[in-house]
C-alpha cells in the first residue's frame, strides 16, 4: 500500500532555497506541470536559458508549442530534482541516455523518468528502476489493439470502458520505461491480472491513478510505500 502525502508547491525560481532530501529505499517523488494555456514565446525563450545548446535544439525540434514546453519544463524538471536529491556538481551534459534511449545521470544516486501527454509533464525519482507513463483520455476504438492486450485484457476493457484502456495502456508503458528497453518490448508481453504487471517471470509494482483528464502510472521493481508529488511553478 503506498502512502500519498499532500501536494506541495515548489516553485523553480526558489527550488535550490528547499533543504536536500534523502531518498528512501521505499519511495518516489512525482514532479508535475501543466502549461498555462496562455503561456507566451518570451517565457519559452527565458527557461530556454537555462539549458545547454544541445537540449536547446532538442527542445525547438518540436513543431508544436506543447511539445516544447514538454520538452523544455521535463528537462528543467531533473535539474530541480538532482539539486533536492543531493547532486551538488550537476550539469546538463551529465544527463545521456543508454543505447535503447533511456535516460540516466552519471553518477547519481536517484533514477528518474518522464511523460508528457497534451499540457501535462511528469517526472519521477527514485532510488529504484521506475518508469512513468501518463496519457491524456481521448475516445478510442478497443478493437484496433488487439496486438496490445490479450484476449483476457480486451475483455475488461469492453466490459469496463475507456478508464480500464487507458489504465491498461499505461501500465504497459512505463513498465517498458521502467525496464528501460523501449519499444524493443511488445506490449502483448507485458501482462496485467489481479496479482500484477509481469513480464516474462518478472513481477512489476505498478500505482495508476487519474489526474485531470488524464491518466497516469508508475512502475518500479520493487514495490514503493511512499510517495511525494510536488506540484512544479514556473
């Protein structure tokens, strides 16, 4: 069972005035954002500061204004985090990504991850393998994911609507992200029944809940008792 705590406001302009946090072995910390929809080019420009000029063209190769704030606010995001988390020498170029494209940070001592669906970004520590997934619900036709779910998946789904689908889905998915081995693993074989997620004889925790209109799931290895969602300002 894991504990939520209250959601706190953490704003970026202050975020290195908050006192360095010891991650325990059994929680995550949950950073969100969602853009304002009035948010204009010179606050893209100001934050884009803040970042080197590779992950500046990271983020402008987004032809859409959402994407890039994504981009952009996820990345600043893990700069918020290594800090609390205790990396007093990060710099961007610490953070690379493995040969299936997961991101991690040299000599760390926190794992995170991050989605981003419509004006929503996530990101998510901890000292365990995680994975995080989040999507914004839309109207989907069940019967064009057969090469997703099992026969027995498909069947809640129709029996329980589109909330199971998108619990499903995101489940699938950031136990992929947690695994770290991208679309190299097809959904069909990551499982979900009553006693979990597994793939292949793994066991996998997962916590799936609503926010907004959205919906989101976290995976890691071993299961998380506690958790911590930080509401991010920008």
């Amino acid at each position: 069972m894991i504990t939520q705590n209250s959601i706190h406001n953490v704003a970026f302009s202050d975020f290195k005035s908050i006192p360095k946090i010891d991650l325990r072995e059994d929680e995550y910390y949950l950073f969100q954002y969602s853009t304002d929809s009035n948010i204009g080019q010179d606050i893209l420009k100001y934050y884009l500061e803040f970042l080197p000029q590779k992950l500046k063209q990271e983020v402008l190769k987004y032809r859409r204004w959402d994407d890039r704030y994504n981009c952009l606010f996820g990345k600043l995001m893990i700069y918020m985090g290594a800090y609390i988390f205790g990396y007093d020498s990060f710099e961007f170029e610490k953070i690379l990504k493995d040969s299936y494209g997961k991101p991690y940070m040299i000599n760390s001592n926190f794992n995170f991850n991050i989605s981003h669906s419509g004006n929503t970004v996530v990101c998510v520590f901890s000292k365990q393998e995680i994975g995080i997934d989040i999507e914004e619900i839309n109207e989907i036709e069940y019967d064009l994911f057969e090469n997703v779910f099992s026969t027995q998946e498909l069947a809640e789904i129709q029996d329980n609507g589109l909330d199971k689908f998108y619990e499903f889905w995101t489940k699938k998915e950031s136990v992929i992200k947690a695994i770290g081995k991208g679309m190299s693993i097809p959904l069909t074989e990551i499982k979900i029944d009553k006693e979990g997620t597994t793939y292949e004889n793994d066991t996998w925790y997962t916590k799936t809940f609503k926010m907004d209109n959205k919906y989101c799931s976290i995976t890691s290895k071993c299961e998380l008792k506690k958790a911590q969602e930080l509401q991010v300002i920008f």
